[in-house]
C-alpha cells in the first residue's frame, strides 16, 4: 500500500525501470529541483498524467534532499496585513505554496503549539526540518501515486534527448528524454508529449545540444552594461553541502571526525573556518559567538524548543549553511560554502570529484565547530536520511541556462534602473512573481567575477515572462527551475525556493496549455488570445502574476485585475507603491485611455481639440479622448466640455460599452449592476476582462 514513512514514500510508489524499458506519458519532468515538484503537481492537478524522473528517492530539491527547507523568502513575503494592505503570503505567493506553508508549520508545532516560524531562525521569517518539508510535499502527490497518474522513477538521471525526425517545415521537436538508472545501471526512455527541464543543473540543455550559457556571460550575449566585453564561464556561484546538527547537553555531543586531509588542501583552509560572527557597527567590531541568538547556530535553525525564539535550547536542530563573513583580523571568512571549484560545464566525473570535495569540506567545517567552541552539537543524520547529517545533495545555486525567446537581464530587475518605483519590470507575457531585496551572488575564487554595488544590486519585485521559459530553437521542451532564461546575475534572484516554486508552476500550467491546444509552447507565448488565456488559467488557480499588495488570490476579481494589468490596460495608479486600490473611483480620462488600449485603436491627435478642457499638450488622456470621440464612442457633458477627470458612474460605463462592444454588452456586466454608483477600479477590471476576452475570441 503506497504510503510514506519519516519523509520518505514507500517502494510501491517508487518506479524502478528494468533495461530496456520505454514509458510513454503526457509530461514528463526531468530533475529532482522544488520545479519539478511543483510543475509536476500542476499537472495532476489539471488530469494529466506526469512521469516525473529524479536522482533521489524525495521530492523537493531545495527543501528535502539539498537540505535547506528555510525558505530564502524577500521583505513583502513577511508582510503582515494591515488597513490597507493584505499578507504576505496572500499577494506574493501562490495558494499552493501558501497551503505548503500552512502544512509545515501544522506538522511541526512548538511547544504543542501551531506557530508562525516552527525553526524559529534569524535570516528564514519560516523553517522546518527537511523531514518534515518533505511530508508535507509527499502527501499532495500519494493521491496521484495511488492512482497511477504519476509515475515516479528515482536515482535516475537523462542521458540523452529523443528527437522527432527532421523537417524542413519544421524546427527541432524533442519528444522524449532517454535515462539511466544510476544503481541499477539500466537504461530507459520516457517519451512525452511536453518534457520539463527542471534539474538543478541544466542537464537537458547540455546533453541535448540545446543552445545555452554557463557562468558570467559577455556583455555582448546579455547587453547587461555591467558585464565586462569577455565572457568568463568559469565565474559561477559557489555551491554547499548543508548540515543539521543538534545542540546538545554539555558532554553529549557527537564528533564528526576530520577529513583525511584536514587542514592540508586548499578546500580545507582552516584558515577560512570560523564560528563566529563579527558585525561591525559605527566602526566598532562586535563578535557574536556560535550559539549566540544572532550567531551562526540560529541563523538557519530548523527546529526549536522554546516558543521565545531567540532562547536557543539543548534540542534545537539547525542547518549549517554559512556562506562568507567579514572577520577584523583575517578580512573575509567561510563555512561549508565551497568556492574552490565550480560545477557547470565540467565533465561527469570532474563534476563528481567536486561534488566529493566539497561535501569533505562540509565534514571539516563541522570538525573546526566541534574543535573550537561548540563542541555540544551532534550530526542528525535522520533527519537528511544520511549516516552524518550532511545533505544527499549540494545546495545548487546555478545551473546551465537556456538561451530563451526573452532573456531576464540586469536591467529588468535592478532599482537602479526604475527610479522611484516599485517595481521592476512587468513583462506583458508574466506567468508569475518573485523577489528577493537583493542579486545574491555567492562567487567562487575564480577571477573576474561582476559585483554590483549601491543600486545595482537592489533587486525590486520582479515578474516571471513566459518567454523566458521557451527555448529559442527547440520544440516541446518547456524550461523549468534554474535553466530559465535568466543572466548570470538575475539567476541570483530567480533561484530562491519562493520563486523556483512559482517557476515550476508556470512551466506546468504552460506544459498543460501546450498539450490541451495541440499547440507548441512558443506558438502560446506568441499568440496573445492564447497568451490570455494561459494568464487567467493560473490567476484563476490562485497564483498571483503582477505585483498588488492589497489584493488577495482569495479576491472574487483577482483574476480580472491580475490579466488586465499584465495586458497594460489597467495597471497601478502609482508606480511608486505596489497598491492597486481596488476601490478606488476611475475617472472619464482613465475608462478612455483603457478602452482605446483594449481596443488596439489607432491613437487620433487632431491639431483642433474637440473639448475646451482637454488640450493637446495639457491634458494626459488628450490622444485617447480624441480617438473614442473620433469613433463615436464618447460625447461631452455639454458647453463643449468632456470633464475628463469626472468620476464615472457605472451606467456612464454601460453606456460606452454599448457603443464599443454591443454585442459584449450583457456578458461585460452580468456581475456588474448599472446603477449611479461610482465606478471602481475592481469594476472597470470586471468589465473590461469580458471586453478582453470577447475581443480575442474573435
């Protein structure tokens, strides 16, 4: 009976391939990623079977088997409802990854006791151990595992991609992906209608020839001004082997023991290590030791005791997962981040000997902890299913990226290219949102790497293209995970586990799209009615696509106002704050400017106004005015006035409508009553998504 145990399914939910074996499914998604957990439950959920093929035995990536269930979440995914705004975790994340959040913290109370934070750490506003990410994780898919939906193949890995016999017609089509058992050592094949990439490395892209980038790309490849003229693919972020260990009673710790050469190869400079963290203040250094509550042991802590979170109790689990730290003596200092090499663009077995080295260098920077001061931690190696409580896998922070219809680059995300906004760039073809407050480069030793400073390093709430997840010249591959068109440098924002959820849902609702309309992913993102419909697809499932922080996925017009602001049409009245102000008044300029938007009209800007307040020159909405009036559409108040920045009533509404649309007149407000009443800005959403709709129908 298909069940799970301490995080970990059972055999009979697992699939093992015999030599030879072909399986055919609708979607088949390759990678063992948190996008690949979430483009495969998209799928299931929308009645599509899934064969989802992975190197380990549990879904999650990034939370379960990397070992890091402490989610990097930015600023507004903290938020906290107030009068004018609603929570984090309703605007800045799906209802699916809200309901993951929910469940964590269910599965592991504090104290008897359902809390907000369960690890209770000072960087992760919500942390858990990865047994318990991974519960949670296992029981959406033991439904579809029962059912046999899913087909789930673990300790795979792709080999090489199956391709549809060429065309002249035609541009490169893969139609499935041949793997390797890596215990068994047998071969297979899984072919699909629609393949994901989504490993932690870009597999696919390498093994299949699919144009890509590895590492800092040249200014030439990207157009990014802060790249230098070269490019330098062996600069690529540093990756990490995490490990839970336990605090211990005094006396009662567990040594690791040191690495054979400990102390004696350039990724085991003690020199680096440290356990303590100085912070420097007005020019004053202050040290906060190990177990300090704002020292290296909470930093990730995953599991507390107390309900105070800043007492740190014999009991608490916590991560190590340190990366670099300034140090008043030896400049900059390390933990388990491994920067000596890099993992992209090697071979297998190069890759395999750096993965080796840097999991020793996790063994030794324990070893320096227990010999230098917390000598009360013991290894949990029950709750990463190792022997030592270091993770299965590295955490990865970048992989080979495909080279996409759109290209992310620096200059989407960065404040210092949106001046007093909030925002950076809305892409009209958004499939979802993230952020982080900052482009988190964790750079290797190699030479050369671009550090953005100031402003160019602040990364504003940015929005997910659909573009970016289509490869340039390859059909029937959707790019999931890390192998998105990113850069070098938005990837350092792309790759936290809030936002990688988002992307492997994207990917799977685009996936769904492809293979309900027989139609490629590229002919969807070019194609606008398509393009729509795909957008309202995942608003409609709650996921969130344009960044509004007073409007809830729970929100009865969510859907309306997410589409009509990623058209353009109806967007933010103020680009210096995320609020859209759904009830707010709209007035006659602004219903003019939206419907000539809707309508794709040619603008008309005669040299002889037709209204007395609305000049050229003077007045914003003067184009659009005209061209309604030029149309028919609109008339004045009288005594050759337009009063454009009158508010409008909803019956003024249902009388522009008919003359725009007529015969998308009943359909625009069967939840829309025509009465006097002002017109908000939920309204005009509400009416003008029907226009939308009935437009690109026809």
């Amino acid at each position: 009976m298909v069940h799970q145990q301490n995080g970990l399914l059972s055999d009979d939910a697992l699939t093992r391939p015999w030599d030879g074996a072909n399986y055919d499914c609708s979607i088949a998604v390759i990678g063992g990623s948190t996008a690949a957990y979430t483009a495969a439950l998209t799928a299931l959920k929308l009645k599509l079977d899934v064969c989802l093929v992975q190197p380990q035995r549990m879904v999650g990536g990034q939370f379960t088997a990397q070992a890091l269930p402490a989610s990097d979440d930015g600023d507004l995914l903290r938020h906290q409802a107030d009068l004018m705004t609603v929570a984090g975790e309703e605007f800045a994340i799906s209802k699916s990854q809200h309901l993951f959040r929910q469940r964590q913290r269910q599965l592991q109370p504090v104290a008897r006791r359902v809390v907000d934070d369960p690890g209770g750490s000072w960087v992760c506003p919500l942390s858990t151990t990865p047994v318990v990410a991974s519960t949670a994780l296992n029981e959406t898919l033991l439904p579809y595992l029962k059912s046999g939906k899913l087909t789930l193949i673990p300790y795979a890995e792709p080999t090489s991609l199956v391709e549809a016999a060429p065309s002249e017609e035609s541009m490169r089509r893969v139609i499935g992906v041949m793997c390797q058992d890596t215990k068994t050592k047998h071969a297979f094949t899984v072919y699909a209608k629609v393949v994901i990439e989504a490993t932690d490395f870009g597999d696919l892209l390498e093994i299949g020839n699919v144009p890509s980038r590895v590492g800092q790309e040249a200014r030439s490849e990207t157009g990014e001004a802060i790249l230098p003229e070269d490019a330098r693919p062996q600069c690529q972020q540093s990756f990490t082997f995490d490990v839970l260990v336990e605090h211990t009673y005094p006396g009662k710790g567990v040594p690791i023991g040191a690495p054979t050469e400990y102390g004696r190869v350039p990724w085991l400079n003690l020199h680096e290590f440290t356990g303590d963290f100085w912070v420097k203040k007005n020019n004053v250094w202050k040290k906060r030791d190990f177990f300090n509550p704002f020292g290296i042991f909470r930093y990730r802590r995953l599991l507390r005791r107390s309900l105070n979170k800043k007492t740190i109790s014999p009991g608490d689990v916590a991560v190590i997962n340190w990366g670099t730290s300034s140090h008043p003596e030896r400049g900059q200092c390390c933990g388990n981040d491994y920067r000596t090499g890099y993992l992209v663009g090697l071979s297998r077995s190069e890759r395999q000997q750096q993965i080796e080295r840097a999991r020793i260098r996790a063994q030794a920077y324990i070893h320096f902890l227990q010999t230098n001061g917390a000598s009360d931690l013991k290894p949990r190696g029950d709750l990463t299913w190792t022997q030592d409580g270091i993770a299965l896998e590295p955490y990865i922070r970048e992989a080979r990226r495909g080279i996409a219809l759109t290209t992310i680059r620096h200059e989407d995300v960065a404040a210092s290219f949106f001046p007093n906004q909030a925002r950076g760039r809305t892409f009209n073809d958004t499939l979802g949102i993230g952020q982080y407050h900052y482009l988190d480069l964790h750079g290797n030793l190699v030479d050369g790497h671009v550090s953005p400073r100031g402003k160019d390093v602040i990364a504003l709430p940015f929005t997910l293209p659909a573009t970016a997840l289509v490869p340039i010249d390859t059909d029937g591959l959707v790019l999931s995970a890390k192998s998105i068109g990113t850069t070098h440098i938005t990837n350092a924002a792309y790759r936290m586990h809030p936002v990688e959820w988002a992307i492997g849902e994207a990917s799977g609702f685009l996936a769904v799209l492809s293979i309900w309309t027989g139609k490629q992913p590229r002919d969807i993102v070019k194609d606008e009615a398509l393009l729509r419909k795909l957008q309202g697809f995942l608003t409609r499932n709650g996921i969130p696509i344009v960044w509004f922080d007073d409007i809830s996925y729970t929100d009865p017009d969510f859907e309306a106002i997410q589409v009509m602001a990623a058209a353009g049409i109806i967007t933010s009245e103020n680009a210096k704050n995320l609020h859209f102000r759904p009830y707010g008044s709209v007035s006659r300029a602004v219903v003019c400017t939206a419907l000539v938007s809707l309508l794709g009209l040619e603008k008309a800007t005669p040299d002889r106004p037709s209204f007395k307040d609305v000049q050229p020159g003077q007045h914003w909405a003067y184009s659009a005015i005209e061209t309604l009036k030029a149309q028919g559409m609109v008339a004045g108040v009288g005594r050759e006035r337009f009063a454009p920045d009158q508010a409008m009533t909803r019956q003024q509404l249902g009388f522009l409508v008919k003359k725009a649309m007529p015969q998308s007149y009943d359909d625009a407000f069967v939840h829309t009553p025509q009465d006097r009443r002002i017109v908000q800005r939920r309204d005009l959403s509400r009416v003008f998504y029907e226009l939308l709709k009935a437009k690109l129908a026809t």
